[in-house]
C-alpha cells in the first residue's frame, strides 16, 4: 500500500477492521454492532437526540432538530477522513462535530439557526461517553439473544443425559463416576449466571459538560423551566439509557461493570469450550462439533476435522482478561477532570471486548445446538480405570468392618490393595484389584453381590442428578419450555 493514492488508501481504511486476524469476531453482525461505522452512527445518535431535547424544552429553534437528524445520516461521512483527522483533537468527536455543523449549515435551507442545536454545552466526553453506551447496549442486547439460546440447548443436554454415565477428571487424571447430564448443568450454570450479571448492567447516559460542573448547561437554562439534570434524564429517555443521577467523567464504574460481565460471559464461553476441546480429541472421542460444510478443514491434511468453533470460542476467552484488566487501570488512573490517556485506551479494549463477547456468543450458541455426544465412548472412558476408579466408596463403605490387622486398620488394608494394584501394567489393573479386594475383605464381612454393587460405577454418583436438577431450578428463565432433548449423537 506504500505507492496507493489517497483515495486508495481512504478506501482501504474503511475494510481495515474487517477482523482478518480476528475470525471469531468476524462477522456482519458483530461488524453492524461493534464497527467503526456503529461507533460513527452512535456518536451521531447522540447529537441528533440532544438537539430533540433542546427543542422540546424550547432552547432551540423548532424545526432545528429535524434539520440535525437529517445531517446526522451516518452515511454523509467520510469515517476513514473522520479518523485521521481525530488525531488533531484526541478523539473523534471533535471533527465530526465539525463536519456535523457544516452540513446542517447547509440543510438549514429556511435559515432557522438549527447549528444553535449542534452540540451546544455538551463536550467530547459527554458525547463519546454516551455513545459508547448505546454500542454497548445494542451489542449486549444481541449477546442476550445468544446466550440464551446456549443456555436452553444446554439444560436440554443436561436433562436428556442427566444418566448418561462418564468418567469424572481432576488433575487431568480419572478421579470419580461421573454424569454428562452433571457436565452439561455445571456448563450451563456458567452461562446462565454470567448472562444474569449482564442483563442486570445500566447503560447510563453522560452529561457533565467541559469539567463536569454542567457550567454551559447552567447558563443554557437560565430563564427556562428545564435544568442540566432534568435535560439529561431528556437525553436518556430520547436514547433508551439509563439516566444518571451526577456526571461520571471520572467514575468509570459503568465501563468496569460493562468489561467485568463481558469477561465473565468469555469466562463461561471458555471453559465449554476448553472441555469439547479435550473431550473431542479422536483418543477421547466423547463429544464432536456439529459438522458443517468448510469448517474445520485443513491447509494440508483432507482427513481433519478441526474444532473450529471450539478454538475460536478460547481465543476470546483468552483475550478477554487483558482487555477487561486495561478498563480498570483506565478507571484507577483517571486523574483530574478528564485524563490524559487513561480514558483513550478504554476505547480500544471496551469495543474489542464487546466484539469478541458478541462473535463468541454466535459460535458457543451454535456448539450448545448442534453438539454430538456419544455415551459409548464416555462409557469406554470410565471403564479404562476399572473397579479402582470406586476405591474411595469402596473404602469409605468397607474399612469401617475390618479389624485390625498386623497393627494396620480397615482403611490401611484397603490402601495396600490400592498400591499392589497400580503396580500392575494398567492392563491388568482391573483384575487384579478385583482379586485382591476380596481377598483382603472376607466375603463374610462384605458378600459377592454387594461388593458387585460397591463396584458399579452407576452406584457412586453420589448427588449428581440432584445438583444438576437444582442448577437447572436455579435459573428457570433460561430453560426453554420447548426444549425436547432430541438426540444429538
């Protein structure tokens, strides 16, 4: 691009952030939503609104804010202009605001003065501050959508498996008798409590003025029944946001609360994500992606088939932590009345978090819809271990009606059992845990039939299918009522 004419590169900064690097957040919708142009749409939202308020609390001309709606049509702007000439001011307001005057200057055509309702007593902040808002309420609303669409998918897997036995892991070893019903309802727990904390965020408008006193709307108001706070509430209601009781220049609680939900919802997307992973690697082979036509190919190799969807849902998981960390080292080091830098790097990382959520959302939604389970493979998995993987219900069941022997009690007879067994090629493990455990409990203390029953896995699952039923109880407005829990393996 060192040789392109201006225009050409004019051209090419409007497809720069079309997520070519970023293929979870790559998408229209989170392009529509989270894009420059959104941001460019917004921030012209919010100017076309306050100059609605102006107008109907009569400090305005009539007719002025039809005439800035009809300038504030975000495709009358050059965003690729826009953003180079931001440099000069700091932010981007400064020349669209510029631009936004000029072309209402020149709709004005019965010269009613309606540039006396561009931006008048507002400042950058009040407006980008605001603007950011309505991105992030529109892009969460959408994130909403999906969210609960994972979460229904994945109460259905939760109670159409609620039996389905697997092998329980910890410390990436086999640890206990397990249910995919348990995995799915934990799954889900993640999600639903993480979509909870994002439904229950404000998006408060901003209005404070140059150093936040609302000086310039005190004196916009003098003579007139409206004031700065009852012209904010305005502006609120105009926008669908929440009104805020005082200007927040400096207290970024709503960025923080916005970035930690966002993190949270990445948090949950990413330890599903990390499980399917693991569990759909062809010598584990419990789980499987739905398929689709292109994905998961590879450059190289025709035979494989990638989790696509899986590794794109933990890239963002990772990413999430670091963007979600600079909003609060942003909020920790807002000094003065407005930064010198600190408010700038939040909005880089707020937008990309809010893509990343928003590009996730859709593929963990699509994962939870279409997963294919297979309980022979889990059920292939949980015998590899054998009658050892029930050695902890066996000996809290059985040491107790042992005696003492050679000075050693129930629990460390038992123990020795253990240990002779894992000497033994894991082959062989099975067999010979089983020989030495009746030896070592006569069948008079423990008969065959329940020391058989001790050993089935089906027998030590302790309060599974109880916790799933109270997770799934726990978050009732996330359980679709249609779920039908049709097999998907």
């Amino acid at each position: 691009m060192t040789n392109a004419a201006p225009g050409d590169l004019r051209a090419f900064a409007e497809e720069a952030d079309a997520g070519l690097l970023s293929p979870v957040s790559a998408s229209p919708l989170v392009a529509a939503l989270t894009g420059d142009r959104a941001v460019l749409a917004a921030i012209l939202a919010v100017e076309s609104g306050w100059a609605a308020v102006l107008q109907r609390a009569g400090l305005t001309p009539g007719g002025s804010a039809a005439v800035v709606a009809s300038a504030a049509e975000s495709g009358r702007y050059d965003l690729a202009d826009i953003a180079l000439r931001a440099q000069g001011g700091g932010n981007p307001v400064i020349p669209l605001v510029a631009d936004l005057r000029k072309k209402v200057a020149a709709l004005d055509s019965a010269g009613i003065g309606a540039g006396k309702a561009v931006h008048t007593s507002l400042t950058s902040q009040d407006v980008l501050d605001t603007a950011l808002m309505l991105v992030a309420r529109n892009t969460v609303h959408a994130v909403l959508a999906d969210l609960k669409g994972t979460a229904a998918a994945l109460a259905a897997l939760a109670e159409q498996h609620a039996q389905t036995l697997c092998v329980g892991r910890s410390l990436t070893q086999h640890s206990l008798p397990y249910t995919f019903g348990l995995r799915a309802a934990q799954w889900f727990q993640g999600v639903a409590a993480a979509g909870r904390q994002l439904e229950g965020l404000e998006f408060p408008v901003q209005f404070g003025g140059a150093a936040g006193t609302l000086a310039a709307g005190t004196v916009l108001t003098e003579g007139s029944t409206a004031t700065p706070f009852t012209l904010a509430d305005a502006l609120a209601a105009q926008l669908g946001l929440a009104p805020a009781p005082a200007p927040w220049h400096t207290n970024r609680l709503a960025v923080t609360s916005l970035g930690h939900a966002l993190a949270s919802v990445l948090d949950a997307f990413g330890k599903i994500a990390a499980d399917v992973l693991f569990l759909s690697r062809p010598e584990v082979a419990e789980l499987a992606e739905p398929r689709a036509a292109g994905r998961g190919v590879s450059s190289a190799m025709p035979q494989k088939q990638n989790p696509v969807l899986s590794v794109l849902v933990r890239s963002a998981a990772l990413q999430a932590p670091q963007l979600a960390a600079q909003l609060h080292l942003a909020a920790a080091t807002f000094n003065d009345e407005r930064p010198d830098g600190a408010w700038h790097t939040e909005w880089p990382a707020l937008r990309q978090l809010l893509a990343l959520t928003l590009g996730a959302a859709g593929h963990i939604r699509e994962l939870a819809e279409g997963l294919r389970v297979f309980p022979d493979a889990m059920r292939r998995n949980l015998d590899l271990a054998g009658p050892l993987l029930l050695a902890e219900g066996v000996n809290a069941a059985v040491a107790p009606l042992l005696e003492e022997k050679d000075g050693r009690s129930g629990k460390q007879q038992l123990q020795d059992v253990v240990d002779q067994t894992l000497q033994e090629p894991p082959a062989g493990q099975a067999a010979t845990y089983r020989k030495l455990l009746r030896e070592a409990v006569p069948a008079a203390v423990v008969p065959d039939a329940r020391l058989e029953e001790l050993l089935d896995p089906a027998s030590y699952l302790g309060q599974a299918a109880e916790i799933a039923r109270r997770i799934l109880a726990s978050f009732p407005d996330h359980v679709s009522p249609n779920a039908n829990g049709a097999s998907r393996g």
